[in-house]
C-alpha cells in the first residue's frame, strides 16, 4: 500500500577545510534526522567540501571522487542501516578530464538506484563551475524509493522551470534541489534568496508536487551562503524553512495533497507540447 505521509529532512550545514570532519558531521545530523522520524534524508551540494568553485584552480580537480568512492559505500550503508532514502551530492570523476556535479540516490535497504548529473552548469564571479563541470548526459530522472517517486535537480538546474516539468512528468512527486548559493560578489548589497525561494517554489503550483530546496551556511573564503532551505507543498505555499544558521528542516508531508492541486489546477491536462517547437531552439526561431 502506497505512503500517503512522507517524511523528509534536509541538512543545512555549514563546510570547513577538513573533509573527513564535514562527512562526519552530516553523518551525525542523518543519525538525528532519522531518529526522529526522517525518511528521506538530502544532503546540500558538494557536501562533503567547501565550494571550491569560488576559484580557478587544477587543484580543485583533486577532490574529485570515482563513483564507487569509500565515502558512498559508507553512505549507501548507512541508508540501509538507517532505513532512510538518502540523496547524497558529490564531486564526481567518470575519466581522465571528465568530472560531473553528481548526486547519488540510495533507497531505504542501501540500494544504490541511480546517480543524477547536473545538466546546467552556470558561470559568473566565484561560480566558475563550467571549468570544474561538464553538463550532465543522466538526463532527468526519477527514482521510486520506499516512500515515494522523488526527482533530483542541482541547484542552477532548479531555476529552470523545464527541469521541474520533466520530472513531474515522469512521476515524480517530490522534487529535491540540493544547492550551494550565496553572495554575489559583483552585486555585494543583493541577495537572491527571496528570488531562490519564489522561483523554485514556484515549480511546485505549475507541476503540483512538492518541492525541498536546500542550501548550505556559513562563510566560505568570500562567499557567504545564506541557508533559507525550505519545503512547500503543490499550491506554493512555504510550509517550513530554516534560517541562516545550521540546522536540519524535518517536516512531513502529505501526498494526498498533489491529487487535490492538480485536479484544481488542470495544467497536466491542458498542456500543448505539440506547441511547444520554439523551447527546442536557442532563440525561438523555427
């Protein structure tokens, strides 16, 4: 019989320069999500370091990891032993040249189900992620777990309203975002995070599913991340979020409520995609 209630619980943590020490410490707060009921259980982008995109540097291609690194063995044990779905985003290194910003799905029992590459990589100050990532060739997956049909988009994928409406499409009925967002070093009196929260929660009232957006905190070299992770049900509205501080947001959710949404709001039904030609292209032009 299918979960009506589900459970989940993001990890807003803050990263210091010592890996082993950032595992451990996201290890402890699952251990304390679980016990307190968590069932699905997300991890923030690149948890397990700093967000060493801030700079250019071959060195930062050092902290990639092969997909079958100990770090998600560990984690993927974890899973199983807690009995939690666990989505675990990692620095991925797939050859020579070749790395990815990854995220690993495992189901309650320590299955590994699949592995979510990002297919937006963004650049500006202090996001140069297009030298350390290439785009993302998984495409969008979903992935049914225990306690649910969950999507996985990370972060610059969760601003892209097609990344939502892929997933939904495919069944998805919780999407989860990890992300790593902060200060905008050319714009140093601006913050995104209202515009985060609009824009993502957004995704939930055009595809009627829930959505989990989480961020990471803390001051990292120049940049300084603002947290504001959140969960809000399919008609938008935030039905919790966290501060700027650590915390761990655990909330359940009722998916009942996606039935009630779309058949209020019929946008799965009153779709034209045979109109939809011009989103193929660049610039519009047929």
């Amino acid at each position: 019989m299918k979960n009506e209630t589900v459970t989940i619980a993001l990890l807003q943590l803050a990263c210091g320069p010592d890996i082993k020490a950032n595992i451990a410490h996201s290890v402890t707060k699952m251990e304390e999500a679980a016990a307190k009921g968590a069932q699905i259980v997300c991890l923030q982008e690149l948890f397990a370091s700093r967000y060493f995109p801030q700079r250019v540097s071959p060195d930062g291609y050092e902290l990639a990891e092969y997909a079958d690194n100990e770090t998600l063995k560990r984690m993927g044990e974890l899973a199983g032993e807690l009995g939690i779905v666990l989505i675990v985003p990692y620095y991925e290194k797939a050859g020579r040249g070749l790395f990815y910003n990854s995220a690993a799905v495992f189901d309650a029992d320590g299955t590994l189900l699949g592995t979510t590459r990002k297919n937006h990589i963004p650049d500006g100050p202090q996001y140069h992620e297009k030298y350390y990532f290439i785009p993302g060739n998984t495409g969008y997956p979903v992935y049914q777990t225990r306690f649910g049909t969950i999507g996985v988009g990370i972060c610059w994928d969760e601003w892209f309203p097609e990344t939502a409406r892929i997933l939904a499409l495919q069944g998805a009925e919780i999407l989860f975002f990890p992300s790593a967002i902060g200060s905008e070093p050319d714009h140093p009196g601006m913050s995104t995070r209202r515009a985060w929260e609009k824009a993502i929660s957004a995704h939930g009232i055009s595809n009627g599913v829930f959505v989990a957006a989480l961020n990471r905190v803390g001051q990292e070299d120049d940049m300084t991340f603002y947290g504001g992770s959140f969960v809000s049900n399919p008609m938008g509205d935030i039905l919790q979020s966290l501060d700027e501080e650590e915390g761990v947001l655990i909330h359940t959710i009722n998916l009942k409520e996606i039935d009630f949404a779309r058949n209020l709001l019929q946008f799965m039904r009153d779709r034209r995609p045979e109109t939809y030609g011009p989103l193929l292209t660049r610039d519009a032009k047929m």
